[in-house]
C-alpha cells in the first residue's frame, strides 16, 4: 500500500515498508502478547505439580501395578484392563501375578474390577468411584501426580478429607499411611497467590503442611506417586507401549524414503535446464 487515507480524508505519502516507529510498535505489541499469553497460561497451570513420565520404564510400571492394587483397586476398577495383558506388558510372569495381585477366584483373563458395589459405594462416599481406565487420559498425569500430593486433613468433609486439586472430592486419602497427614498452612491462599507472582509459577503444596510423617519420606512419597502414575499412563492406553517400540522404524523408514524421493528427483531432472 502506498498511501493511506487519514481521519480527514487527507492522503499522506506512506514509504513502501513499514516505517520504523510502527515496526517497532508491533514488535512491541507482539512481545507484550506474548508475554501477558504465557503469564495467562502460567496461571492457569501454577497450581499443578508436572512429572515426567516414562511408560517404558518397566521397573516403575511394575512398583505402580502393586500400588494400584493395594491402594486404589479396593474401590475403583480398571475395567479395561486383564491381568493377562499385565503380566506380558508389564514382563510379570504369571505365577507371580497369581501370587501377588489376583485376587482369590479371579482368573487371569478378568479385568480389573473392584470388589466394591457401586451402591455400597454410593453409601459409603457419597459418590461411586469412577472407572480409572482412562482417567490418565482424562485429566492428564500432572493432574493426576499433583491430586494425590495435595491431600489435607478437614473435618469440615464426610470423609475427613480435601483435596487442594479436586476441592471436596468425594474421595478420601487412600493413600495416608505411605505419605501421612497434610493440614492447610495457615497462610495457604496467600502463599499461593504471592508465589505464583514471585516465581512465574507455583507449588500448590506450597499451601500444605505435614503434620504427622507417614511410612515414607516426602522424597520417597512422591516416588511412590510417579510410579503410580505411570501405570495409570499406560492403562489409559496400553498399545503405546508397542507404538513407542515402533517409533524409531518408522523413523528410520521416513529417512530413508526422503533419501531416495530426493535421489529419484535429482535423476529425474538432471537434464532439465
Ligand atoms: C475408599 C475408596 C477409594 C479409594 C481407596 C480410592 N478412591 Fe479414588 N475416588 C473415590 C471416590 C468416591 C471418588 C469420587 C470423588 C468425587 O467424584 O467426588 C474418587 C475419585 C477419584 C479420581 C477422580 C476421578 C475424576 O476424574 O473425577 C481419581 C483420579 C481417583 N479417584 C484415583 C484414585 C487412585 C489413583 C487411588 C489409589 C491410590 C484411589 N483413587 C483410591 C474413592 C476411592
């Protein structure tokens, strides 16, 4: 464009590109953006923990497994899932598996149910324990790792329990014995709110104290977690596991298939001038 026209109708000579002021102003603009789009985003997520899950960690799938089992099968299922499959995804032989997790008069081709009725459950909690297949892929692991570091003690619940990353979840602490007691800080909320201004981003636990040590040290606690939640990674999708053993041949594949279009091309036009 080379004129614009003015409030009045007056056209004034514009040069071809950008003059430098309003180039300046949009890298200006573009920054500020950006910045205030990353803040937004930051705040958004401050309160979730992130973990780094590797579902080709057999070791960790193997210690997340009896956790699930132990912790969390007593009242969610994992009706997608057979003991069979486990035993060969996860390199467990099977007598292993009968000895450890199945529990008596299951046979290895069931799936993950829990023992609990969904009416028992109703009673009992309020709510009944949703099917855990495919909460990886429902509320993502970070949700999920952060979920079970954030619960606290409040009489104020049925359960007894809260939970900082699902406020009033029906759910209480399944898992206390290993990690022991949380309470609110006193100065919770604004401690939350004042890191996150500080530091870009903060720690919801941050807002929680221990106030009585379980089994494990806090360090060994979050282990136990990240563990478990890369099982929960794979349940919610137990063929990555092949897919991810496939990545690299299929890579390889491409190379060598963009090697050879370029070779086919290169002869293809050689005496084209
Ligand atoms: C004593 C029974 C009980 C145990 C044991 C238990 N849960 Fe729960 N869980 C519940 C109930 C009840 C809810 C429903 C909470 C609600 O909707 O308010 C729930 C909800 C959840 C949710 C939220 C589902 C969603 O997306 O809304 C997740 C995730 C979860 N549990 C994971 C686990 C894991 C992992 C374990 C094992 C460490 C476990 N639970 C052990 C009773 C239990």
């Amino acid at each position: 464009m080379k004129h614009q026209t003015n409030a009045t109708g007056k056209r004034h000579p514009q040069p071809t590109s950008w003059s430098a002021m309003s180039k300046s102003a949009y890298v200006v603009l573009f920054a500020l953006l950006t910045v205030v789009s990353s803040q937004i985003v930051a705040a958004e997520s401050a309160s979730l923990l992130s973990v780094d899950i590797n579902v080709r960690d057999t070791a960790a799938l193997q210690r997340g497994v009896r956790t699930f089992n132990d912790y969390c099968l007593g009242c969610h299922g994992a009706d997608y899932m057979r003991y069979k499959r486990i035993a060969s995804d996860l390199n467990i032989n099977e007598g292993q598996i009968e000895a450890r997790l199945l529990p008596p008069g299951r046979e290895m081709t069931d799936a993950l149910k829990s023992s609990l009725q969904p009416e028992a459950a109703k009673q009992l909690f309020g709510a009944v324990p949703p099917n855990l297949s495919l909460s990886a892929r429902a509320r993502g692991a970070d949700w999920l790792y952060t979920y079970m570091l954030t619960f606290y003690r409040d009489d104020s619940t049925a359960s007894g329990w809260n939970n900082l990353t699902f406020p009033n979840a029906a759910m209480p602490h399944a898992m206390w014995d290993l990690q022991g007691v949380q309470e609110l800080a006193q100065h919770a909320e604004s401690t939350t709110a004042t890191d996150t201004q500080a530091h870009g981003h903060a720690d919801i636990t941050a807002g929680l104290k221990l106030i009585e040590p379980g089994l494990q040290s806090p360090e060994d606690y979050r282990r136990t977690v990240k563990d478990l939640v890369t099982f929960m990674v794979y349940l919610s999708e137990p063929a990555q596991l092949q897919r991810s053993a496939m990545g690299p041949w299929v890579l390889l594949f491409l190379v060598l298939f963009t090697l050879l279009a370029w070779i086919l091309k290169r002869e293809y036009w050689r005496d084209v001038h």
